[in-house]
C-alpha cells in the first residue's frame, strides 16, 4: 500500500532550515551523520555546486554527510562551512587520521534580485540550519533555501509570483521515498494532471498568467536579464540501499518530476540539480525507487509553491487564486 508521509520520518535523516527574511535568503540542510550514498544530476544551463564530482561512481568517495541546498548564488556557497564545522565538531566525516571531514555536496539558487543582494547564506546560517535539525526544525514554504525563490521570470520580477521550499514524501512498506525542493524555475508551475498553471508570469491587470512556454515558443522572447533569479535544486532521499552508481540513476530519473512539474525546464537560464541520497537500510528494487522520486519531486514542486507567503511585494498563490475569478 502507498501511503504519503512526512518527509522527517525517514530513519537516519534530519532536515533544518535557516533564513533571514530581511535580506531574503536562506539554506537547508539534509543531514544524514552516519553517511549515505549520493549522487547527482546536474540539467540546467547555470549550476552553482559543491563536491558534485566526488558522487561521481569512478571516485573514491563513497559516503556523504549532508546535502546542501542554499540561496545567495555562488556566495551561498559559504554556508558549507558552518555545516563542516558542526559536524566536525560532533567527530562526523571521513576520516583522515587527525580529524574527520565532513564530505558535504551542496548547490545553490540565484536570489540577489529579491531582498538585501549584500545578504547571503553564510558560516553562522550554515551551523543554524544544523542546530534547527537537531531540534527539529524544519518547515516549507517561504523558509532556507526557497526564502527568496521566485517562478515565472519571463516578464520580469513585478510580474513574477513566490516559490520556495516543498517537500514531498512516500512509503510503500517499509521503503521511504521523499524529496525538498527549492523552487525557483525561470518558467510556470503547473498541475501536471491538467496543465493548469498554479504559479509563473502573472498579470494582476488582467487577472491572468502569461504561458511562458507558449510565449517562448510564438516569440522566442528574450530574458532582458537572464540573471534575474533563477534554477531549481532539490534532494531525493530514501532508506533504500543503492549502489554510487544506482543513487545516480535516481537523480537523472528524478527530473523527470521537474519536467512534469515545471514548464519550461533546463534552460539556459536555470541550474537545475538533484542530489539523491540513500541510508542503505532497506533491499528495493531501483526502478521502484526512481518511480517514486519522480512523484516525489513532482509534488514537492507543487507544494513549494501552495504553502510560500508574499514576500517583498512578490505576490504567492494563495493571493494570486483569491483574485482569479
């Protein structure tokens, strides 16, 4: 039997965020302190990542220690430090003799545009995020790594809605498939049951969304400003045990819950990226597994979007759908 579930439930995982809503950044942080096999997928045209080479099954790396999903752009990359520092400090990494290395992969969303640009994801919210999922700190919406994400950039940002942070999660016995995703696509939101767009390009005047994959398509309409937010990032984890090579097939078919999710995808403009990350206690089937994540990523979209809140002006779905008729 299927049965959705908090993501927080998977055994041997831990989630936390951290953020500032005045600068309007955050990050989250995927801890699994006994290690885990990771790997990733990296789409989109503009990535900002750390440590992605050593998920890659031909190195010798074979087990993580937390994923990072931070806003800040490349600055945001800073925030890395304040995890390895925390979990040093707990005598969790790799061990080099003289002290533990924490191995942390980590990617990063464009959000200068929205907020204090000079504010980003640092040392101090890195160690935050840690200390918040210790304490079990975790939440969705306009909070860590979707603080600052915003959808539908074709117009420009007074006519872009919020996105932000969802997560999603499965359980079919006693396998756990679940994902958090950072929302922040150059593209629409949509229900992919109906096509129905839930967030993007909207025009208050008119009371409508603008398609953006149909305006591209009619007009080839540029980006004045390619940089002016964009790339989704996200982490599929699951007790499932995998192989390096196995937890990186997962990634790549989990874009397909981006593609699903989220149209268009992987452009040029957006980095688009999945971690997957597996704590190896349950035997699962891989396919199984990366069926799941799809549903997983899709509806964590999808959730990103329903719970973010207005922020800095830039209007979110709860307001968008009270004013359409």
């Amino acid at each position: 039997m299927v049965e959705y579930v908090n993501l927080t439930k998977i055994p041997g995982i831990k989630l936390g965020n951290a953020e500032d809503l005045i600068g309007g950044t955050g990050c989250t942080v995927v801890l699994c302190e006994k290690g885990g096999i990771a790997g990733v997928d990296v789409r989109g045209g503009a990535p900002g990542t750390r440590e992605t080479d050593l998920l890659n099954p031909i190195n010798m790396m074979d087990k993580v220690h937390c994923i990072m999903l931070a806003g800040g752009s490349a600055f945001g990359l800073d925030a890395v430090a304040g995890v390895m520092e925390y979990l040093e400090s707990k005598g969790i990494g790799f061990d080099v003799g003289i002290t533990k290395v924490p191995i942390v992969p980590a990617a990063v969303l464009f959000d200068l545009s929205v907020g204090d640009y000079r504010c980003r994801p640092d040392k101090a919210m890195g160690y935050r995020a840690c200390i918040n999922a210790e304490n079990g700190g975790f939440s969705e919406g306009s909070v860590g790594a979707g603080t600052g994400a915003t959808v539908g950039k074709i117009l420009g940002m007074d006519k872009a809605m919020k996105g932000g942070l969802g997560s999603f999660c499965i359980k079919t016995g006693e396998l756990y498939v679940g994902a958090v995703v950072a929302v922040n696509c150059f593209g629409d939101v949509v229900n992919p049951e109906s096509g129905e767009i839930l967030a993007g390009a909207y025009i208050p005047e008119e009371n409508r969304f603008v398609n953006t994959e149909l305006l591209i398509m009619e007009s080839a309409k540029k980006d004045d400003n390619p940089f002016s937010g964009n790339t989704t990032i996200g982490c599929v984890i699951t007790n499932a045990r995998l192989s390096k090579a196995e937890v990186n097939k997962v990634a790549s078919m989990a874009h397909n819950g981006y593609a699903r999710s989220i149209r268009p995808v992987h452009t040029m403009y957006d980095g688009d990226t999945i971690f997957a990350l597996s704590t190896g206690q349950i035997e699962a089937d891989v396919n199984q597994v990366g069926v799941m994540a799809v549903k997983a990523v899709e509806q964590a979209v999808i959730n990103a979007v329903k719970k973010a809140t207005p922020l800095f002006g830039i209007r979110a779905y709860s307001e968008v759908f009270r004013e359409i008729p």
